[in-house]
C-alpha cells in the first residue's frame, strides 16, 4: 500500500451476517445489506466484525463476505474486515483479507485470555506487522491498551486507528491528547449515537452506527446535527429514537447484533432475525417496541431526497 495511509472516519457500516434456518449465509441478502450502506452514503464497510458476527463464522463464510463486500463497493469506499480472537487464526485472516483486496482489517480482541500489557503488545505487533494493510486497534473488553503499549505500537505506519468500546474518558483524553493525529480517533460503544457528543469533543472523527442497517437517514441527522450544533434536533433524535432504541438494546446481552436483524427486517430487509449461538434472537415484546419506534421515526424525520431506495414507512 502506497500513498498517505489514513483511517475512514464519519459514519462506518457494519452489514450483519444474515442466515437460514440451517445457519448457513444468506449471500444475496449480505450483497443486498453491502449495497444499502453503500447507496446511502456511509463512510466504509466492516465486514465480519461484531455486528457480522465473526464469532461464529467458518472461514468460508468469512472469504465470501471479504468477495462479495469487494465486488459490492467496487473501490469506491474502504473495506475492513475483522480479524482476532486467538492469534493463529488472527493471522491467517490478515493474510487472506490482504490477498482479497480489502483496505485494512480492525483488530478484535483476543481470546479468553485476560493478558498483561506485554502481552497485547506482542499479540498486536504480531498482527499488524503481518500484513501491508492499514490497521485498527478496538479497545474494549481484554484488550485495553496503556498510553505506553499504543505508542509502541506505533512504530507500525499500518495502524491508522483506534477504536474505543471501553469508554474511560480519563483514558481516552490521555491517549486522545498525547497521540493527537497520528491515529483517527473511532467510536466503537454501544448505540454509539448516545455517546458522540462526548467523544466528538476529544477528537473523534467517526462512529460505528448499527442503526445504519435500517434507519440510515437517522444516522445522518444525527451526526449532521450533532457536528452543525443544532441542539433541538439531536434532542428530539435522542427522545423519540436513538434512546428509546437504546433502551431495548440493554434489555438482554447481544441485543447489540440481534436488534440490528430485527430493524433490518421490520423495514423490509430480509435478513431474518436468527442470530448464531451464543447470541439470543429478539423476544417479540421487545421487537414490537423496536417497531412501533421505527415506524414514528419515519414519521417524524421521514427520507428526503435523491437518495431514498424505499417508502417512509417500515415494511
């Protein structure tokens, strides 16, 4: 990789990994969800990362997600993928996303394994220096990084990024303040929507959104809103949407991924709301909130423009 390596920020794409009954990928739903993100302008695609539940895929699955994202985006914004869990088949998915043609690949943590700083230090190196392409650290879980391990990871002109889904802001303005541009600042929360406007303060340039799935234009306002200052938009965006969503989410662990399924199909992607174990589906008190909350935001802050592909209304 030549030229200026630098991370994508604004608002990054995360495409689920849709299944059948058999728990086999849907591949023409996945290329449908690649080409929705893409037609609605977000920033990059990361494919098989949390939201694509990379936990559970075969490397099969993995590959044709890598080739079908490729084919889908054609080069005209980035595509990461997700690599990590234990350090072998890390490596070997850095060396295949490199020899697909992706633009980098965003670390995930390592597994099981509670290491010390020395250890994240030399699980990272290992990674990122295997490969040409850009990289970027997700600080969350086990692997939290001291301001003394990331700068010596940063001899790697390969790492560009870090993402944070830990959300210790003493930590993230220590390393935010003393890194400064080197790496693009990324946040990787929860719902990160309800987070944004704290990290956008210290220099975060981009966010994950899982609600890009199926209310992208809700993304869009959001962050518009949020970086132009119009502060009784994102009031009225986190009162009828973002927190209301939030909300359900909390209710059971892996609402994170599963909820994305369920908004996905209640606007009309058929993506289907089965999710791979360890990961529970949505219950349906808690999809029918999901839906009535879907449908008022189309209401209120109904798609406008060139851009709309589909109805103001949820299938």
């Amino acid at each position: 990789m030549n030229g200026t390596r630098t991370a994508p920020t604004g608002i990054l794409g995360f495409p689920v990994a849709p299944m059948d009954q058999q728990g086999r990928l849907e591949v023409k739903a996945f290329e449908r969800n690649v080409e929705f993100l893409l037609q609605e302008g977000l920033s990059a695609i990361f494919v098989a990362c949390g939201s694509g539940e990379f936990h559970a895929l075969s490397h099969q699955d993995y590959r044709v997600m890598v080739e079908t994202a490729l084919s889908v985006v054609q080069g005209k914004i980035p595509v990461y993928t997700g690599v990590g869990g234990n350090i072998t088949h890390a490596l070997e998915l850095a060396k295949l996303s490199e020899e697909l043609g992706a633009d980098g690949y965003l670390i995930l943590p390592p597994y099981l394994i509670e290491p010390e700083q020395e250890g994240l230090y030399q699980y990272l190196n290992a990674i990122i220096g295997s490969a040409d392409l850009n990289a970027i650290v997700y600080q969350r879980d086990n692997c939290v990084l001291t301001l003394n391990t990331l700068e010596r990871l940063l001899e790697h002109p390969q790492l560009v990024g870090l993402k944070d889904g830990l959300g210790n802001m003493d930590l993230n303005i220590e390393l935010t303040q003393t890194i400064g541009s080197r790496l693009t600042w990324l946040n990787g929360m929860p719902m990160a929507e309800v987070t944004m406007p704290a990290y956008v303060n210290l220099g975060f340039q981009g966010y994950s959104s899982a609600i890009s799935n199926y209310i992208p234009h809700i993304s869009r306002l959001f962050y518009d809103a949020l970086l132009s200052g119009d502060q009784e938009l994102l009031n009225e965006l986190y009162q009828h949407v973002i927190l209301p969503i939030n909300a359900i989410r909390r209710q059971r662990k892996g609402y994170a991924v599963a909820l994305i399924k369920a908004g996905m199909q209640i606007v009309g992607h058929p993506v289907g709301t089965d999710v791979r174990p360890p990961i529970i589906s949505v219950e349906e008190e808690h999809y029918r909130k999901l839906e009535r909350i879907i449908k008022e935001a189309f209401e209120r802050f109904p798609k406008t423009g060139s851009s709309q592909k589909e109805a103001n209304t949820p299938a």
